[in-house]
C-alpha cells in the first residue's frame, strides 16, 4: 500500500533518475538488514534500464569502475542510521555523510562520495533504509524486508527496460 509520504518520494527521486543511471548496492548479506543493497541489486538484474554494481563492504574498491561507466546519476542504496524506525526510508544526499566517522568500511563513505562527486560530476545520492539487526549471521528483519522490496518495486517501474 502507498502512503502519500511514500508517492511523494517517488515523484521526487523520479525527477533525479535521469540520463545514465547507475546503482550501486552496498552492504554484507550476511549481516542481516545490511544485505539490502546487494539484495536489491540482484532483485532488479535484467529489470532495469541503469547499471547495477554491488559492490559489497568494499564501495571504495569499485571507484574506477563506477568512474569509467560515466553515469549521470548515481544511486547508492544501503542501511543507513539516521535515527528512524526499522524500514524506514530516507534519501540522504552525499554532504550527508561528510564528518562521518563511524564507518564499516575502510574509506569513510564522506570521502568515497567526495571523491566520485569530483571525479564524475554525476548527481549522486542515497537511498537509505533503517536497519534494525546487522549482526554477523542474522536475517533481514520483516520490516526491512517490506523497505527493500518498496524499493525495488518503485527502481523497477521508474527504470523499466521499455522506458
């Protein structure tokens, strides 16, 4: 069922999914609800018009390829703390993340997303959805479940191949 909130967001990210769209899954799938970017990516394989990379924990390993597929749009979809309930879903922009310093990955995504924005000139921001259990060997909680599939729902009619 769609809320007005969730419509809105979808009116506003389709205004940003324009030209070259790239995705970028990030995450650990076998870290509960931080799987939800790969798992994304992978529900949307061969469904979409945009490129799809997951790119694991390791986003700063793929900035080459990111940068050479020379995308207008950027969208990294990823668990996110920002304070909300389980599921919930924010679209953060990469300043965003500037100063932060807690980070499962070796580069902080502040200077992963500075250094692609530099380098590429795309517009680029996140899909960010509230995770409830990461821990090593845990599933992806109901309520995140719902999220990820609302999102991969929506990126499927907003990106469908015939578009």
């Amino acid at each position: 069922m769609q809320t007005s909130q969730s419509i809105d967001l979808e009116v506003r990210l389709r205004e940003r999914l324009k030209g070259k769209v790239l995705l970028v899954g990030i995450g650990n799938t076998l870290r509960g609800d931080d799987g939800l970017g790969p798992r994304i990516i992978e529900a949307l394989a061969g469904k979409v018009r945009a490129e799809l990379l997951d790119v694991g924990e390791v986003p700063e390993s793929y900035t080459g390829r990111i940068i050479s597929a020379r995308p207008d749009t950027i969208v990294l979809i990823d668990a996110a703390d920002f304070g909300g309930a389980a599921g919930d879903l924010a679209t953060l922009e990469t300043e965003d993340f500037t100063g932060c310093a807690v980070s499962t990955h070796r580069m902080s995504l502040g200077v992963f997303c500075r250094y692609i924005k530099e380098n590429s000139h795309a517009d680029m921001f996140a899909l960010g959805i509230q995770p409830a259990a990461v821990g090593f060997g845990e599933t992806m909680t109901i309520a995140v479940t719902r999220s990820a599939q609302a999102v991969a729902e929506f990126l499927q009619r907003a990106l469908a191949l015939e578009g």
